[in-house]
C-alpha cells in the first residue's frame, strides 16, 4: 500500500504525519513551551474563540501549538514564535475546534476514506465516530480493517465502531455477506484505541428480547471497556426503551421528535440529532433543547448518511451546524452539539472536541457571522489541511485487494421472465401489500391496494404510480430473491433502477415498471461488479461502484458528477424526490419501520419484532 501523500507543489511527506500521539508522549514538548525552552511550531494570533468549554466567546485569542496538540491559548504573549514556527494572522476570526460527526457511514457518501476526507476537511470536519457496518455486511472483518487502515492514512480524527448489524437482522430474515458475533466484535476492538465502540445496534428487538447472539456483542463491548450505539424505533413512550438503555446502549439517533429526544436524555442516552443528506429530523428534534428546554450537552448533531452530492451542494456538519441555529438554537451551543459534547459523548474529550492546552490542534477559522458557518482554514493534528474550500495538501490514493473490488457473486444473466410476479388469481386483480415510500424520511408506510392482474401476473404500468422491487441475494451463498411493490417512487414511464446499494445486506436491489428495463439495470450493475444504474427507453445511465460495491474509486469530483447524472436519469424517469438514490436504497433496510424487502421476502417492524409478511393479502 502507497503510505505517502504529496504537498501540492511536489513535495512528498510520509503518511506517520498523520499519526496522533498519545498525550503522554507530548507532554515534554508542551511544558518545555511553557518554560520557554521551545518555540510553537504553527501559531494562530489574534482571533476570536468559541469557547465550548465555558459557552463563551472570547475576542483577542491566540493558539500556540507544538506539534501535534495545544500547548497554549490567551491573549498573545510575546517569545512564543520562533523562525520556523508557522504563523496565522487570524485577524479577528473566530477559531473554534474542528466539527465531528457523531454518527455516520462514509459508505453513504459513495466515496472511498480517502476522497470523504478529501470532501468534509475543507469544510471543517476534523474527524467524526465512523460505523462501517455497510463494508462489513459485504466484506466482513477484512472491510472493516480497509476503512481503518484508510483512516489512518488520512488527517481525519476517524474513530470507527464495530459493527454490530452483520445481518442487521439475523439469516432467518436476510442473507449479508458475513456474519458478525460476540468474538469478531471483540477482535475488531483489540485493533487499537481507534476502534472506539459497538456500532448502532439496529436488532432492538433481539436485545430487549435477550437474543444471546445480540447481548453477547453488547458484553464483548462493554468488557473491553468500549461504548455501544443505538438505533431504537419503537414509540419512545414505550417503557422497552428502558430495558435498551439498562442493557448499555447510550447513544441513538433514531429520534424523529421531540419527545423521542427528551426520552432518550432522560434515560442517560445520548440523543443524536440526525441532518442526512434525505433525513431531515434536526428541526423536529432540536425542540427538545428550544421548546422544552432540555439540556443541550446530551445531544448531538450528527449526519448518518450524507451522499456526495449532498456533500458538494450543502455541506458536512457545517451545514447541520448552521441548519441547528437557524432553528433557534444559540450559536456556541449549537457548536457545542458538533464537537465537545460528540468527545465527551464517545470519552475523547481529552484529545478532541475542544481548543484547549492539551487537545489535538484539530482547529478551523471561521469568517464572517458566527451563524454563517462560513469555514475558510482548517487545521488538523497541527498541520494546515485546507484553506478557502480547497484541500492543500495531496492524498495518494490507497490499494485496494482484489477482493474488495469484486464482490458481486451473482452470475446468472437475468432476463424479463426472472421480474415477473405471478398472481394468485388469472385476471382482475389482487389485493398487495405495497411499501409506500416518504420523502425525507427513513421508514415507509404499508398500504394495501387493489392491482390489476393479466394472465396470472401483476400488471404493473407507469399510470398506476407503483413499482414492482425485486432483491438478489449477491454475495453467493443462497441464489435467493424476493418480490414486492412500492408506492411513491414517481415513475410515469417506462423505467428501473438498480443498486448494490441496499442496506444493510447489499443485496441487488431492482425498482421498475418493465420487467426488460429492470433486467438491463440488474445486469448492468452486475457487470460493473456493483454500482447503480438507471434504464430507459432512451438508455441507461451507469455508475460503478467498485469497492465493495459500495463506494468509487475514482476522485470526489468525478464521483459527484456521476452522482448527479444517475439523479437526473432518475428526474427524466418522473422520481422527483429529494436524493431519491437514498431513500430508495433503504428499501431494502428490514429494521426499519414498516414494511421492507430482503432476499427472503417482505419483513415488517412490529410491536413484537421482525416478522415475515406475504406480498398478497387474503
């Protein structure tokens, strides 16, 4: 594997730059600073703090760093600068710590580690709580291993969770491509002091209900003094949530209101308040904190899934930042939720989440408004990364084996005849269960409707607003797949779309009203060893998603561009919705309410757990 990057200009600097010592091992450095024995090796003078330690913001402020971390912050005092040492006229600007995601897949983003750093540093993230739990459901333990090695070759404070959800069900519902238990968890975290937690525990019901498989990984985490994360959606009123949070979970973002915030915090977990690229849940939520008066410093403003795309045209969590103060939420808090309470949330706090003696210098300027957001330099682990929206030093891209790259495992050439789906009576029509899609949001709705049926099969054309879905099992275990319909996709003509992107199995998942468009979209993605793909009577429209078939390999410029082209296939097919891409690939995501698919059939979320429902309603 390359471990070199290049400043750009030419010059090559080795990727150990980007490690981040233990603050035992600086803390020579940082009183000899203090004795005057050493010089800063970068300076910030003169600035405006915000100050999420204390809630205040404080003009005149200087930061001497000494390599990798904080050796001073205050008014400026003079004989701190030396020759070498590189200096930033802050000129009034505000100096802040580095944004961190408190929840988040870079699967999600379709980019590969290096490319998302390549994409969030410039806009002031410094790091964040990664759960890789998608590469895991394909690759296994050795996927989890790429995105940690890849990680460490970035200037990203990336700490990352074992996944917890490999299936996020069990076989009985799903078949991923590996299974995780009580004894790959505890591998995972033995990998070092970046392998930070048990990733959101999505099987709720498996918990509550003691599956030894679920409390098993809970132990392992929790007895190798690690966290674990949630993902609970049952009512909030529902006394179960108790039980969730007595058995170790202290942190979920599945709040969508206010009283499932207050309920969480109540309890002593952690409420992540989630601003995805399509899950706009932040100004429900925050109304825990601006209406109802809870205190801030249990929750925290995270993105969960944001996609490339979303990336460019919005934001990171400068944009969740910004989206929290315009809901009324003071300024310094709302900075508070995106970086000192995710540390302390996740037991970092001495090394990030703050501009404080002894922190990593991960460190950004802000110009302007406070409110604005508006980042213009952002310092990681001591070194400038990117100034005025651009990066400034160069990230070689990491080698990926070969196996990462071919994982789709189907090779069966589908045809029109593999999409159709017979009917339980010759014609007229059948009462199905549809999965009706919702903008923005991550769950679906079940309704039944009364669909037209010719020849003992379903009829399904563009005027009647559905879709048929189908799933294949791709990762060469079962050859199964399933068969549903969904509602709300918007299709009014002839047209599919195909994805490997299906969580949390990544199955290929296929959406369409003519059965030979959804072959060609199905092949096409197989071909292209996983990827999407949306078919017409005008073509299709092709992006390949080599790693695990997953993210690209190609560079954030490129991916975002044939992100939108795959979007704009999508409006020319009638699918208006906002990042349709992402809500249509949870369809494939069991544990979410209500109704869903899976290589094994339709599951829906009930009062009593995961169950297994027909597609035709008696």
């Amino acid at each position: 594997m390359n471990l070199n990057f290049k400043l750009k200009g030419g010059n090559t600097l080795t990727a150990n730059l980007f490690s981040r010592p233990h603050l035992a091992d600086c803390i020579p450095d940082l009183v000899a600073f203090a004795r005057g024995e050493k010089k800063a090796t970068l300076f910030i003078k003169g600035g405006t703090l915000v100050n999420v330690v204390s809630g205040e913001i404080l003009p005149e402020t200087s930061v001497a760093v000494v390599g990798t971390r904080i050796a001073y912050v205050g008014p400026y005092v003079e004989g701190m600068i030396g020759k070498e040492t590189q200096v930033i006229e802050a000129n009034g600007r505000y100096i802040a710590p580095g944004l961190l995601d408190g929840h988040c897949h870079i699967e999600s983003s379709l980019l590969s580690v290096t490319q998302f750093a390549n994409a969030v540093l410039p806009l002031g993230t410094t790091g964040g709580f990664f759960d890789p739990h998608e590469i895991s459901n394909v690759l296994g333990l050795p996927g989890l291993r790429i995105m940690l090695d890849e990680a460490r070759q970035t200037p990203m404070a990336a700490y990352m969770q074992v996944a917890s959800c490999v299936p996020a069900t069990s076989s009985e519902f799903e078949t991923s491509g590996a299974e995780f238990g009580p004894e790959e968890v505890a591998e995972a975290l033995s990998w070092g002091p970046d392998m930070i937690a048990l990733g959101e525990v999505m099987n709720f019901p498996g918990v509550v209900f003691g599956d030894p498989k679920m409390i098993g990984e809970i132990q392992a985490a929790l007895r190798a003094g690690k966290l674990v994360d949630g993902h609970y959606t049952w009512p909030s009123q529902d006394p179960r949530l108790s039980a969730y949070a007595a058995a170790g979970v202290t942190g979920c973002h599945e709040s969508i209101t206010k009283e499932d915030a207050a309920a969480r915090v109540r309890l002593g977990i952690y409420a992540k308040l989630r601003r995805g690229s399509a899950w706009h849940d932040v100004e429900a939520t925050i109304k825990a904190h601006t209406e109802m008066g809870l205190d801030s410093r249990r929750m925290l403003l995270v993105s969960d899934d944001r996609i490339c795309d979303s990336l460019k045209e919005e934001g990171h969590m400068n944009f969740i930042v910004r989206h929290a103060i315009q809901q009324g939420v003071k300024p310094v808090t709302a900075f508070q939720m995106a970086t000192l309470n995710t540390a302390e949330r996740f037991g970092v706090a001495r090394d990030v989440g703050s501009v404080t003696p002894g922190s990593i210098a991960d460190i950004i300027l802000l110009d302007g408004n406070l409110a604005e957001v508006n980042v213009v330099m952002t310092i990681a682990r001591g070194q400038v990364v990117a100034e005025n929206g651009q990066m400034t030093i160069e990230l070689a891209p990491f080698e990926y084996p070969a196996y990462a790259v071919n994982s789709v495992k189907l090779e069966k050439k589908l045809s029109a005849a593999d999409f159709v789906i017979k009917a339980p009576v010759a014609s007229g029509t059948a009462k199905v269960r549809v999965a009706e899609v919702i903008e923005n949001n991550v769950e679906t709705k079940e309704i039944v409707v009364d669909v037209l049926v010719k020849d003992s099969k379903l009829d399904i054309k563009p005027e009647s607003g559905l879709s048929k879905m189908a799933l294949f099992e791709r990762h060469g275990k079962t050859g199964g797949s399933a068969f549903g319909v969904v509602g709300g996709v918007g299709f009014n003509r002839p047209a599919a779309i195909s994805m490997t992107v299906a969580h949390d199995s990544h199955n290929v998942l296929v959406i369409g009203n003519d059965d030979e468009l959804m072959s060609k979209a199905a092949n096409s993605v197989i071909g292209m060893q996983g990827g999407i793909a949306v078919a017409t009577e005008d073509g299709i429209v092709e992006f390949p998603l080599r790693l695990a078939g997953l993210m690209s390999t190609e560079p954030y410029e490129t991916v975002v561009q044939q992100m939108k082209d795959i979007s704009g296939a999508l409006v020319h097919a009638g699918c208006t919705m906002n990042y349709a891409f992402m809500t249509l690939s949870l369809l494939a995501l069991v544990v979410i309410p209500t109704l869903h698919i899976s290589d094994t059939g339709l599951i829906r979320v009930s009062e009593s757990g995961f169950e297994r429902v027909s597609l035709f309603v008696e």
